[in-house]
C-alpha cells in the first residue's frame, strides 16, 4: 500500500511543480527587484547550437515560474532555521558583485540591524592600475585644466570597529591610490568629511550615498577646488518615497521583516535653472543625442535611479543661472549621480561621462566643452575591478 | 541540464516519465531515454554531442568486431585500439592544455597553450566505454548488437555527467527486458527525492558558508580556514551523494538498477575504508581494471598503489594539485597498510584521525594553484593569520544548525530513523509523505531565484 501511496504523492508533487511553472508569473516578485523577467529566447539552430537558447530558457523558467515571490519567501525562512544571529556579531554572507562591466568578483555582505554594507577586500594590483589610470588621464590634459580624484568610502567603514575591522581599510587603500596621484592631480578628502558627518547618508539597502551624504562629498571637493559649496538649507527637503536597494535583493533571503530606504532629495532644479542633454558615442564616430526634457531627477524611478534615471555615457548639463560659471568634466561611476546634483550649482556646465558605456574621446570632449576642470568620482570599490580600471586607462588614449 | 534546476524539475522529469510510461515497448522506452538523455547532454552545451554519439558509435562497431575474434589475438588488438582512441580521446580534450603548460613551466618554453573546452561528463562516458570493451574482451559480456541499446546505455541521463559509472553486465539484461514494479518506481522516487534535499539543502548552503569562509572576499583567519575546509568537505560529499542518489532513484523509475557510490564514507575508521565508501564505482573501475592487472595485492602492492592513486588524481583533474592529491592518498594507503593496519580498530579516535586526513585531502583537492596551497596550508595552523574574526563567528552561528544537520547526515542515523517511523504503519506513511513533501517543496522554494549551481563532479 505504501509504495502507491509513495508513487502518488511524487506524482502529485512532479504534476504540482509543473503546474506552478506553467501557472501565471509572478511578475510582482520581479518588479520588486527593479529588473524586468526574463523573455523566452528565440528558437532557432544559431541559439540552440550556441548554447544561448538552453541558457535563456533556464533564466525564463527561473523569472516565470507561479508563486515566485512566495517561493522565495519560503527560501528565506528554510535559511533562517540555519543557525542563529547574534546581535552583537551582525551576519556576513557571500555574495558577488559586478559594476556593469562585465566582471564579477566574489564579495561579502555584513548585515547588522536592519542595514546591509558591502565588505571592502582590496585589490592591490587593480588599485594600482586605477592609480595608474588617472595620472595617464592626467597627462592628457591640456595646461590649465586641474584634475581631481574623489574616491568615496561606503558605510561600513563608518561602523563600529567590530563591524568594520572585519574588511579591509578603505582608508589605506584610498591613501594608498592618493599618494601614487603625483602632483597634476589633487585628491579630494571625502573621508573626513563623511567621519565628522551624521544623519541619513547611506542607504540601508543600498550601496550607494543619500543625496545627504553627497552633500558631504560636494563640500569637501568645492574645499580642494578653492569654491565655496552653497547651502544645503537653500533648497527643500523632500521624500519621494520608501523603496529597497540592490543590496536588499542579494541578502533578501537573510532577513526577516527588513526597513525600507527613503528616497530624500533637494530639489536643486526648483531653484535652478537647468538644461540637460544626454549624449551616446559610437565607435564609428556617429553620436545620438536624447533625454530631451530630462531633469536631474526622474520621477519614473522609484530608488537610486532617480538621480538622472541612472548611468549615462554622457550627460551634460547647463547651469542657465551662472552663464559665465566654469565647466567640469566628471568621469565617473554611479556615486557621482547624487553628487553632480549638488556640483550644479557651483559651475556654468558639469559633463557627466560613464567609462562604462562612454565610447567616444575624453581628449574631444574636453576641447569641445572648453573644460576647465576634471574630475573622477568612483566609489572605493571601483579600485576592485581591473576591467573598469582598464576602461580608465583607455580614455586616456 | 542539471537535476537540480527548475527547467528539470518542472518540465523535463515528468515529461521524460510521462511519455516513458505511455508504452511498455522496450525499444519504445529505450528510444525515449536516448532522446531525452540526449536533449539533456545537449542542453547548454550542444557542441560535443556529436562526439559523444561518435565516440559511442566507434566503440559500437569495435565491440562487435572484438566479439567475433573473441579469444584470438585480433581481439587484443582490437581492444588495445579502442582504449588507445578512447584514452586519446580523455588526453585531448582534458590534459592537453595542462600538458603543454606543464611543458612550458618544466622547460621554459612558450608553446601556445590550446583552449580546449571540456565536454560534459567526458571523464565518465569514456571510463565507462573502456570497461564496457575490456568487459567484452573478457568475455563478461556479448558486444550489444543494437545501437539503440548501446547508446542508451552509454548516454543514459541519469549518470551521463556525474556518474555512477555503470559497468555494462550490470544493465545489459534490462536494456532488453525490464519492468518497473510498483515498489521499484516508489522506492526511486523516495531516493530521487532525499537526494535531491541532500544537493540543494545541505551540499548548496554549505558550499555558500564554504565560498565566503574561503574566497578571496574574507580575510584569512585559522578558524575560517578550518570551518570553510569543514563546510567545503560537507559540500562535496552531498553533491556528489545526493547527484548519486538522484541518479540510481531516476534508474529505478526507469527500471534501471544503477550501482551504488557512497556508503557513509566520513564514518570511516581508515584510509582504506574512506576508499571503499567514497564513489564507490570509480574504485571498484581502477582496481578491477588497473589495481589487479598489474599485479593487486600478490606482485609489486606499493607500486600498484601509487600507479593508481595517479591515475586517480589526474582523472579528477587537469592540474597538478590533483596529481598531488592522488599521490597523498597513495602514500598514505602505503603507510596505513605497511604500519597502522590496527589503527582502525581503535573507534572514535581512528574516526577523528581519518577526517582529519581526509579534510587535508579535500584541501589539497580545493586549491588549483599550489602557491595559495601552500598559502593556506599557513593559515591552517596559524600562520600569518588571527585565529579568528567576526566572519568566522558570524557564519559559525548563522549556520550552526546547517553544520550540525550535515555532521548528523554523514552517519547512518537519519535513515536508520527514517526507515523505522516508515515502518509504522498508519504514522509511517503520513510522516513519511510529510518528510518528502516538506523536502520536494522546501528544494523547489531554494532553487526559485537562485543562480544555478551545478554539480562539482561535472566537471571532472
């Protein structure tokens, strides 16, 4: 009796799971995680004899299965009967991290409370390329431009020395890119700044700064560039609304009932009189303007892509109300998007350019822009990965 | 395609049993596991399936050739081909490129290294076709005279990538007659279903505890390098246990009875008994078909020894880790048989001693580039490291009802406790039904939205 009673509860559970995949996707569980599910891949000889339709199935498969935001919740609770969290040691698990540029390293996550914060682990070869890149890109320069580096620390770094001891010093490893600098190019003290600090300048769920903690950031630099930085209490302060980060969707599964983030910003375009214009280079040497009536915040976006809808090849934008300001070229990746909006109000233009997507020539768009400084905004990580410290390098070419 | 994948789960394994139980032909069931056997090798990596229908294919014709002079010197000679071609084939694709990199290392030279990709499960379709000529030159077997059959056999999904290596007399009378009892289908479904609990409960959470213990992303301390290589050994043992699992549990439902590959191989009191737990199908291969033609036991014992803990090291492998992780286990077996024979008899101390080498051996076994080996081996015994940091209390304790879940299925325990509450007759059967429902469900919620993570022995 037991053996058909065995038989007909593994066919129930085959027919159930086949159900479930075929059942209606899930679509509230994907857009929670800001991305879009997997479409099912053409079918045709190219993409099965690639590989790339067997690949794509699986994604689709895994994207559109029934049930998948309860599923996932039910994987969260069967890792949490794992073990225990001590509160006074936090959680570390593992994770990946990539930058959009095509390479992955392995990383860590420290979660304490309800914060999630990327574990720093230096990679001293890549810094040194990084430090490398930007005197190439120093020696670029025209005369009379001045180039700046801001390297900005994460969160952790900040927390209690239990906490942050158990990475490597962000500190050393932007000392340690600062002194190879050499003299064309002045480094920006970041770090000391977001130490004095206190408030809401990191996100909880996220990796990157608050609009607050980048008011910090465009303090120090206006500091190192011999400005002065205006006010933060001559804009107002709103909230747009609660949202999870990119950290919240790698650690999901480890937390029980997590705090949303905030989206606070200044709204600098109420004072201001701003004119964006977003710009793709190719190769081959054809250009493609966009984003016409863009401002710097996109209300479309629900979390950090509100600043500028997220990374551009270039975005350029025009301060209408300082006609004779100077102009600055900030290389940079998307720890810049909340800065420039501060940086607006000190300079006539701010030329945002991403090496990640940017195809054209930094030396053109310098002389085109008439530039009058540079300056390279990157999260401390940055330093990590050779491959973005390689397409440092090549806008130097 | 691996088991442990929704596309798997949901789709190919009740389409694969639905349509097999639409007709009880053979050659209707054979056709339906050699097409699905090959739309699984296929999948992702349809490049070298035609080497494998080839491959299979050349041995076909040679066995049959064989057969005809069997007991005359041709079929010597044919069977020397066919392992020449079927170990030639292994050494292309799978050692060339560490060949000629070791070349270049030993002599300073810079021949251009080739960038071979490795067919799937290579290691073990080719094992495989050597011990199903060798099986048929000595007259264990007829050479199968339908291709059919053969390539079912050869390319059967269940064991393609990972194994067991099924010896051909084993299957041969089920490739023509075979039915699958009621309590043959049950059964296969209870191992399929514990199997797959082994893989994606304990051998996936531990590898994530072993890759952020180990990886470059912490910081070295002793405690991390010991509890990652604690987790790292747990990981691979339920990998490779729960794929085996799953394996002989599919052959059950398909009427198929795959060998067995594990027998509890960390409640070892030696060396030599780990080695008689541990893929149990791969020895039983080296001693059946290298070990005792060269002499076993009653000529040159030691150098018996060495030569096949070579041969073993470099099958897991193309790197000269695995070689020396080949070469430890032989040493050791040389040393355990010549003084410590007595040791296994001494319980819990002789457990402790045998994990302890075998957590060496996984070491030597995890770390390709010998420099971090050595690096490692340091920060083992404190080295240039703390002793421990907030990572390794921290994943100590966020997973310390994982590990203890592991230690405790590495003994005969769950299943001897399993089996009786099974027993039961009325609360047997809702707790067992609790149990695998609870285990199928609780695998399918782990597996949605996770990265795939596919079977370490794959890659072998």
């Amino acid at each position: 009796m037991r053996k058909y009673i065995v038989t007909v509860l593994f066919v129930l559970l085959l027919a159930g799971a086949a159900a479930v995949c075929f059942g209606p996707a899930d679509t509230e569980s994907i857009t929670a995680e800001n991305r879009e599910a997997a479409a099912m891949p053409e079918l045709s000889l190219d993409t099965v004899v690639s590989g790339e339709f067997a690949g794509g199935f699986d994604s689709y498969v895994n994207d559109n299965i029934g049930l998948r935001g309860r599923l996932m919740e039910l994987s969260g609770a069967v890792k949490s009967c794992f073990g225990f969290t001590p509160r006074l040691v936090g959680k570390v698990i593992s994770t990946t991290s990539d930058i959009g540029t095509g390479e992955t390293l392995d990383s860590s996550l420290m979660l304490i409370d309800s914060k999630i914060m990327e574990m720093f682990s230096d990679k001293p070869e890549a810094e040194n390329s990084y430090a490398e890149a930007l005197v190439n890109i120093a020696e670029t320069l025209p005369d009379g431009v001045e180039m700046y580096s801001m390297l900005v620390p994460t969160q952790l770094e900040f927390e209690d020395p239990l906490y942050s001891n158990a990475q490597d010093s962000q500190k050393s490893c932007i000392d340690a890119i600062n002194e190879r600098l050499g003299s064309k190019i002045t480094p920006v003290d970041v770090y000391s700044a977001l130490a004095e600090a206190d408030g809401y300048l990191y996100f909880k769920t996220d990796h990157h700064w608050t609009m607050d903690g980048a008011y910090c950031g465009y303090e120090a630099f206006m500091n190192s560039a011999g400005g002065e930085a205006v006010s933060k209490d001559g804009f107002e302060r709103k909230e747009k609304n609660d949202f999870y980060g990119t950290l919240y969707l790698k650690a999901r599964s480890q937390l029980n009932d997590p705090e949303p983030d905030t989206l606070v910003y200044y709204d600098v375009e109420e004072k201001t009189d701003l004119e964006i214009v977003m710009r793709a280079e190719y190769e081959d040497g054809s250009a493609l303007e966009y984003g016409e009536g863009s401002g710097v915040f996109n209300d479309e976006k629900d979390d950090y892509l509100f600043f500028f809808g997220g990374d551009q090849p270039l975005i350029e934008i025009t301060n209408n109300d300082i006609p004779d300001g100077k102009t600055i070229i900030v290389i940079k990746d998307s720890y810049a998007n909340a800065l420039v909006p501060w940086l607006v109000n000190s300079y006539g233009r701010v030329v945002m350019i991403d090496p990640r997507s940017f195809e054209g020539s930094l030396k053109e768009e310098i002389e085109r822009y008439e530039a009058d400084e540079v300056a390279v905004v990157n999260y401390v990580f940055t330093t990590t990965f050779t491959d973005y410290c390689a397409l440092l390098n090549g806008l130097a070419e | 395609m691996v088991f442990s994948s929704l596309t798997f789960l949901c789709i190919f394994l009740p389409a694969v049993l639905l349509l097999y139980n639409v007709s009880r032909s053979v050659t209707y069931r054979n056709a339906v596991i050699t097409v699905s056997s090959l739309v699984f090798y296929a999948w992702g990596d349809p490049a070298f399936l035609l080497l494998l229908i080839a491959a299979s294919f050349v041995n076909y014709i040679l066995a049959i050739i064989m057969d005809r002079y069997y007991g005359l010197w041709q079929s010597k000679m044919i069977l020397a081909a066919a392992v020449v071609l079927d170990a030639a084939l292994l050494g292309v694709f799978k050692y060339t490129a560490f060949f000629v990199g070791s070349i270049n290392s030993a002599l300073g030279l810079s021949l251009s290294v080739p960038g071979i990709a490795l067919p799937l499960g290579i290691s073990f379709y080719t094992f495989q076709i050597i011990s199903y000529m060798a099986d048929v030159y000595r007259g264990e077997a007829r050479a199968q005279r339908s291709y059919l059959k053969f390539l079912t056999f050869i390319s059967m999904f269940p064991k393609i990538t990972s194994g067991p290596i099924a010896r051909y007399p084993q299957l041969e009378r089920s490739l023509s007659k075979r039915q699958v009892r009621p309590q043959d289908f049950a059964d296969g479904a209870r191992r399929f279903i514990l199997g797959l609990g082994k893989k994606v409960v304990l051998a996936d959470c531990s590898g994530e505890s072993a890759s952020l213990l180990l990886g470059a992303a912490s910081h070295a301390t002793a405690g991390s390098a010991w509890l990652g290589m604690i987790f790292y050994t747990f990981q691979l043992y339920f990998d490779f246990s729960g794929y085996s699992d799953m394996a002989v549990g599919i052959g059950k439902m398909l009427g198929f009875s795959l060998p067995e590959n594990f027998d509890h191989p960390y409640i070892a009191r030696s060396i030599t008994d780990f080695w008689r737990r541990w893929h149990i199908s791969l020895s039983r291969f080296f001693r059946d078909y290298v070990y005792i033609p060269l002499g076993g036991n009653r000529r040159l014992q030691m150098r018996n020894i060495l030569v096949v803990w070579l041969l073993t090291g470099l099958w897991h492998g193309a790197s000269w880790n695995f070689v020396l992780w080949g070469l430890y286990y032989g040493v050791l077996l040389m040393i355990e048989k010549t003084f410590f024979k007595w040791w296994s008899k001494i319980p819990v101390l002789s457990n402790i001693t045998t994990m302890f080498a075998v957590v060496i051996g996984w070491t030597i076994f995890y770390f390709t580039d010998l420099s971090q080996l050595g690096t490692f081996f340091g920060y083992l015994f404190g080295q240039g490291c703390p002793l421990f940091d907030l990572t390794t209390v921290s994943t100590l304790c966020s997973n310390a009802w994982l590990l203890a879940a592991c230690i405790l299925a590495s003994t005969p325990l769950p299943k001897m406790v399993f089996e009786y509450v099974s027993s039961l007759k009325y609360a047997g059967a809702v707790i067992e039904c609790t149990v695998l429902a609870a285990v199928f469900v609780g695998c399918i919620a782990l597996l949605t939205g996770a990265t795939s993570t596919p079977f370490l022995y794959v890659q072998f």
